[in-house]
C-alpha cells in the first residue's frame, strides 16, 4: 500500500471492502450469509427497512419523551384493570342470573310436573287402548294434548311445554306435543332425551329452542322428567325457558361496563397526563437551562413559582447557577490574569535578558583567557541563556494562543520540502544519538494550504523528541495525502508511553521521566504549542504509544484551509505495533500461512536495519479524533470493526476516523 498515492475513489472501494470483507469485522453470522451472494438478501434487507423505517420516529418519542412513557404504561395498566374487572363482573352478573332463572325454572317445573302426575291420577282409563287398527295414536295422545295445553296457559310466553312418547319412529313423531310454535324434534337434546327415559329424576339442560312459525331461535334451559299418562302408559314432558331476558340483560351490563370501562382508562390516561406534566414541564425546563449554561449563557435561570418540591428545586438549581458564574468568573479572571502576568513577565524580561546576552557573548569570547573552571563556566553560562530564551519565546508564544491572538498565514506548500529542513536540523542530534531518520512515503508532492513556520516548528518538535527518546533505533517519518487531508507521522522504537501517560503527554512542562535529562536544551512546552498550532490550521495531533515498543506522533492537516477533516489516510497504531503483530500472527498461523514477524531493532548498533517492514492491516478499536487534549470531549472507544484504515487509503465520505486524539511520553 503507497503512502501519499493513493486516489480518493481508490482509498473508499478498499474501505468499502475492508468492511465487508475483512477480518475480524464482528459480523454477524447472518450478515454474512446474506453478503455471500444469497438471492434473497436484497429483498430482505429492502423488507427490514422498510418495517423499520415508520417504527423509527415512534421508539425514538418512547425513548426521548418521560410524559408519553409514563400515560402510555398507566393506560395500560388501568385497561388491565378495567378487562379484568369486567369479566369478573359480567361472570358475577351471569352466575347471578342463571342461578335465579335456573331455581324459578326448577320451581315451575316442579309444579307443571306434579299437575300432571295429578291429572293423570285423577282422569279414568279410555277403552280401547292406545291405538287403533290403523296405527294412528288413540285417546292417550288426545289426554297429552289437552295436559299441554292446561300447563302452557300459566305461562304468559315465561315457558311452552313439550310432551313426547317414549316410543322411537314415527309413532313417537306423531304423539308430539308442543305449545308455543315450538318444534320439538330439534329443541329436545338427544342427550337430555336419554336421560330422561333411563331415570325417574328431574333432568335440565342449556340449549337452543328452536319454532316452526319462522320465529328465531334463542337460548333456553330444558327441564324433563319421565310420567306416566292416564293409561298408565309412559312419556316425557319438558318445560322451555327461554333465556332471552337474561341474554339483554347480560348484553345492557357489557354495553355499560365497556362504556364505563373505556371512559374510566381516558380519564386516567387524561389525569396521568396531567400529573406528569406538571413534574415533567419544570424538569425540562431545567434541561433546556442547563444545555444553555453549558452554552455559556451563564444569567439564564429557572422561574420559580410556590413553595413545593419543585419550587425547591428550582431554587436550588438558581443558587447552583449563580454559585457556578461566580466561580466561573473568579476563574476566568484569575485565568486572565494568570495569561497577563505571563506575557507582561516574558515581555519585560527580554530587555535584560539582552543585556545579559551580549554580556554573555563578551566572556564567552574572552574564555580562552580564562582559567579552566571560569571557562567551563562561560561555556555554561551561554549554554543556559539559549535554553533561557527559548523558553521565553515559548511562553511568549502561549501567551500568544491563550489570548487568542495567533493568526495562521496559510499557504500551498509540500510537506515534503518541509520534513527535509526538518531532517536536516536534527541530523546532527541522531548522529550523536547513533539514531537514523528514514522518510517514507515522499515519492509524490504532498501539498497542503498551511503555515510552513508552525508546521516547521511542529515537526521538529516531533522528530527531535522521537530521536530523543527513541533510545538509539531508526526513526521512521511517513508522509501521506488522501482525500482531502495530509498527514505526517513520526515513529519511533524507543521507551514508548506507559499505560495512562497517552492522556497528559501534550500538557504543559509534562514529563514522562522527570529525572531524565534534556540534552537538546527542551522546554517542556514543545507539545503544547504543537497541539495549539495544528488546532490552528483545523487538523488534528494525536499520539499513540506502547511500554517498550516506541510511539507513534501523527499531524493530519486538510488539504484546503477551513475544510473540516473527516479521516486520515495514515492509521494512527502503526501496523509494526506489539498488538497488531501478534494479530498478524494468530491470523497467519489460523490460515496456515506461516505469516513472519519482523523484530523490533532492540539495540542501538542495530538502528542502522531495514525500516520494519508493514504487515497487513488488522481491526482496532479506536475512538474520537475531535477529543483532542483539553477540548473537553470525552473518547469513547468503538467496537471492533470500524478501525483506521490502511495507511494511505482514503476514508468513505462522510465518516470522520474515530480515534484516541491524546497521548504522550
């Protein structure tokens, strides 16, 4: 993969592939069927959005509205209430009037059961028995029509009475007797039917009654019971009662239960409402206060009416305001101060420290007149004013940027031209420090609109620290351009960073090691002025770094000045990195492949190898370029699979790189 060649369409068609096709993406096990060319996973994915897509804005409203969450749970809940009251009403109603119709039936039916048994005891047997010759039914029929009849007239449409034979066939068909339009045949259940002619005992059912005069059918209960006629001769008789009334009665008490039912769930979702928004409403409003005061609009403040809890709270969210302002105020001003005195002090001090300069030059000319100790002294003493003006002219310059009075004099210019004066000013420093720095990646232009001063000065920050640290071994510096970002990262094999120092290595005087010595004469404020000049130009400085296995500083610039960076065509952990290289590894001895490792140079003798070679890119987590130090974002790292791409290769459109943007040594 080239660094700084590669073209933006080329950079988003290997992202797009790295995404669906790399390894350790944590895909899911369904996203790869349907990636691996499955005919339906069009169709299913067109399906999936196209259910989810008007489900969207109602889970947000649940998710973001308190009030909805709240009267959407209390009418669920209370129409639970209101069903669950309702059926054990409407069984309660029910129980209540079958168990009344069904002991009114037993009583008439009781009454119509003794009559009868009363008028066949009564009545003198007919000669001729229950026959004639052809078959027809005799006098006994007759006597059961006439009992029909006499027990029906009691009833005022309250019940019909049913007569039939015990015999089966037609006979029994003929010998029927029904009052009320009654059709016996369908309205008598076979089971009843049996039961009555097996026991002497009064038998009931529930069934429909059913007429032969074109009257609907209704619900009844039956009641039978086996007699015996004037001739002595067997029969059933039964009573119907219908259940109509009943039913409407039923059917009044469900109309008026759902009516009540439902007025009863919308007047408590109504008052739910309202209760919430009476809590809610305030709560929001100290949301919507707070999001200004973070704003920085520091006089905003809660009305605050009554004297209840959420008048308290108001109050007391006030006096939390107002103590905030103050304290932000005191400090700001101290802050102002704080910048004032540093910039009136480094000012006023470079008129003596000219004075002593040019004294200092005086004995540091006449030295070799002097005796070895007073020499030795001259020779420290310019030593000390150098290293003394260049901290001033540091504070001076952070003066500079905390009073917001830094300008950017941007213009087109290669970085390459600029890493090689870089180069050429520390050569001297890494041929002491048996140190050699390697460029990679200079092979085509890489032009930025940029101040060459600060990127010059931020550079040779970068290189000088890393041929310091780097504890003899080659230092690599990489240029690459993408898209529309330009980025250079220096890399070297030294110490490295500790675990937590990749969070304070840009603050101000930090120090990894604060006993080690600064043979170059640093101030501790070289980082700090360096992160100031790429947030001038709207570009990032980020550092990663491993114990032991170097660090890794990279500045990404955009390409055009005010154009908003989205990504970085040089991944901020080196692919030579420990972690990717054990990956590499695990992946090559998985595939069989045998993948080689390239050692780390570990002696100083041994920085004059081959730059370690790169290693295909592996997934990693990464966080959020914009957290860069003291913007007071906070890095959140992201799931495996949406990692820095490889170097030179250009971001898809749209997706800013997301990684840790602090570090240090």
């Amino acid at each position: 993969m080239s660094q700084g060649s590669t073209a933006p369409d080329n950079g988003d068609r290997a992202v797009r592939a790295g995404r669906t096709a790399g390894p350790g993406r944590g895909s899911r096990p369904l996203g790869r069927l349907l990636q691996d060319g499955t005919p339906g996973a069009p169709v299913f994915r067109l399906l999936a959005r196209w259910v989810r897509r008007p489900l969207l804005p109602a889970v947000r409203l649940w998710r973001r509205n308190l009030q909805v969450r709240v009267v959407a749970g209390t009418l669920l809940m209370s129409l639970g209430v209101v069903l669950l009251l309702g059926l054990v009403v409407i069984g309660q109603v029910r129980n209540g009037l079958l168990v009344a119709k069904e002991k009114a039936a037993q009583s008439q039916a009781a009454g119509g059961f003794s009559a009868a048994q009363d008028r066949a005891a009564t009545t003198q047997p007919q000669p001729g028995g229950d026959q004639d010759g052809g078959g027809r039914a005799g006098p006994s029929v007759n006597w059961r029509s006439t009992l029909v009849e006499q027990l029906a007239s009691g009833g005022q449409s309250a019940f019909n009475v049913v007569a039939l034979s015990l015999e089966t066939g037609e006979t029994a068909s003929r010998g029927a007797r029904a009052s009320g339009e009654v059709d016996p045949t369908t309205s008598i259940p076979a089971e009843l039917r049996h039961s009555v002619a097996q026991g002497t005992n009064t038998f009931q059912t529930y069934a429909r009654i059913h007429y032969t005069g074109g009257k609907l059918s209704e619900p009844g209960l039956v009641v039978g019971k086996r007699l015996n006629d004037a001739d002595g001769t067997p029969y059933e008789l039964y009573y119907l009662f219908p259940l109509s009334q009943e039913e409407d009665s039923l059917a009044l008490v469900k109309t008026t239960l759902a009516t009540a039912g439902l007025f009863v769930v919308v007047l408590l979702g109504a008052i739910a409402w309202l209760v919430v928004r009476q809590v809610v409403t305030p709560v929001r409003m100290a949301a919507g206060i707070a999001e200004r005061l973070s704003a920085g609009r520091l006089q905003e403040r809660m009305k605050v009416t009554g004297e209840d809890d959420i008048a308290r709270l108001g109050e007391a969210f006030n006096k939390m305001a107002q103590n905030l302002q103050l304290k932000i105020q005191q400090l700001e001003e101290l802050s102002r101060l704080q910048r004032r005195f540093v910039s009136d002090v480094s000012h006023e001090l470079r008129t003596p420290l000219t004075t002593v300069r040019m004294a200092a030059d005086v004995i540091h000319e006449a030295r070799a007149d002097f005796d070895p100790v007073t020499a030795r002294s001259a020779e420290l003493l310019g030593d000390q004013l150098d290293r003394f003006e260049s901290l001033l002219a540091d504070l001076l310059e952070i003066s500079r940027f905390d009073a917001g009075a830094a300008s950017l004099e941007a213009e087109p210019i290669d970085l390459r031209q600029v890493v090689r004066r870089v180069i050429g000013g520390a050569e001297p420093l890494a041929e002491r420090k048996g140190s050699r720095i390697v460029v990679v990646g200079d092979e085509q232009p890489v032009v930025a609109e940029a101040d060459a001063r600060r990127v010059e000065r931020v550079l040779r920050n970068l290189v000088v620290n890393a041929v310091e640290h780097g504890e003899g071994r080659d230092v690599v510096v990489r240029l690459a351009a993408a898209g529309g970002a330009v980025a250079v990262a220096v890399r070297d094999y030294g110490v490295g960073l500790k675990p937590g120092e990749a969070t304070r290595v840009f603050n101000r005087f930090w120090r990894a090691d604060p006993a080690r010595a600064r043979t170059t004469g640093g101030t501790g404020l070289g980082l700090s002025i360096a992160v100031e000049d790429a947030r001038l130009h709207g570009g990032w400085l980020q550092a990663w770094g491993e114990a032991g296995g170097g660090s890794q500083f990279r500045l990404t610039l955009p390409r055009t000045a005010d154009e908003p960076l989205r990504g970085s065509p040089i991944p901020l952990e080196p692919e030579d990195s420990r972690r990717n290289r054990e990956q590499a590894a695990a992946l090559g001895a998985a595939a069989g492949s045998g993948a080689r490792l390239t050692e780390v140079p570990a002696q100083s003798g041994a920085g004059r190898g081959p730059v370690p070679p790169r290693l295909p890119s592996v997934p990693r987590p990464t966080a959020d370029p914009t957290a860069l130090p003291g913007s007071g974002a906070r890095v959140v790292a992201r799931p495996a699979g949406a990692a820095d791409d490889d170097a030179g290769e250009a971001r898809a459109p749209g997706r800013a790189e997301r990684e840790d943007t602090t570090g240090g040594r």
